[in-house]
C-alpha cells in the first residue's frame, strides 16, 4: 500500500494503514481527490504562516533596538531584591510601545537580578526576531 502524494509516498502494511493510521485520519488513501484536498490545505496553512508572519514582522520593526529602563530597589551590591522576569518586560513594551509580546516570546540568556544592562532577544517566529535592551536603575531615594 503506497500513502501520500508523490512526494510523500510510503510504503506500509496493509493491516497497519487500514486499522491505524485511515481510522485515525493520519493518512489518506492516494487518489486525484485527496491529493487536491491535501493541497489545499498546505496552501490554507502557507498562507496562515505567511499572515502570522507578516503581523510579527511589524510588531519587531516597533520594538527592535528599543531600550526599555526599569527601575527598581536594590541592595548595596547592585544586586535587587527578586528579578524581574518576561512578563514584566512584556507589561513594560506593551505600556511603551503599545506592542504585543507574549512571555514565552522573551529569550532570557542571563537573570535580571543585578543593575546594568542587558541584552535580551524575541523569538516572535522561526524566520522573525528582534533585540531590545533592558537598562535596570537603582530606585532613586527620596
């Protein structure tokens, strides 16, 4: 038994196929109709990654190179008391920017507990990132 469009073609046991992977929906029968049906549906989910794509391309051409200031308590050292993680970053370039970020977007390489600088990178897609910078202040007393 042979599944797939040309490209995609195996070869597999018949009671396998026929009790698994058709009963699942995991395969289709090869004929003229599910190949168009396959195509479809490739063309449906190129164009959904083209449109995701295209929006997080505009969301990175507003955040990209951006610095965002933080300022918060620290100790003697320079070190602060907690850190501060991706969602207070998102809250902080949603405020600022009026962009969407979520967290999981945020690609944290070191922890920012400590004042300085900071690199940080947003992975919106496999094809689309951007880098901003966190600037982290020590809280001016009053």
């Amino acid at each position: 038994m042979r599944t797939g469009d040309e490209k995609n073609k195996i070869n597999c046991l018949w009671y396998w196929v026929s009790n698994f992977l058709l009963k699942q929906g995991k395969a289709l029968r090869f004929s003229k109709d599910n190949l168009e049906l396959v195509n479809k549906k490739k063309n449906e989910l190129n164009k959904k990654n083209t449109e995701t794509k295209n929006k997080f391309k505009e969301i990175a051409k507003i955040v990209e190179n951006k610095t965002f200031i933080f300022n918060k308590e620290s100790k003697e050292n320079g070190e602060l008391f907690g850190s501060i993680k991706p969602k207070e970053i998102t809250n902080m370039i949603k405020d600022q920017v009026n962009a969407e970020v979520s967290p999981s977007q945020i690609i944290l390489k070191d922890e920012l507990n400590k004042i300085g600088l900071y690199k940080i990178d947003i992975n919106f897609h496999s094809e689309v990132k951007a880098n901003i910078s966190i600037k982290i202040d020590k809280v001016q007393s009053k």
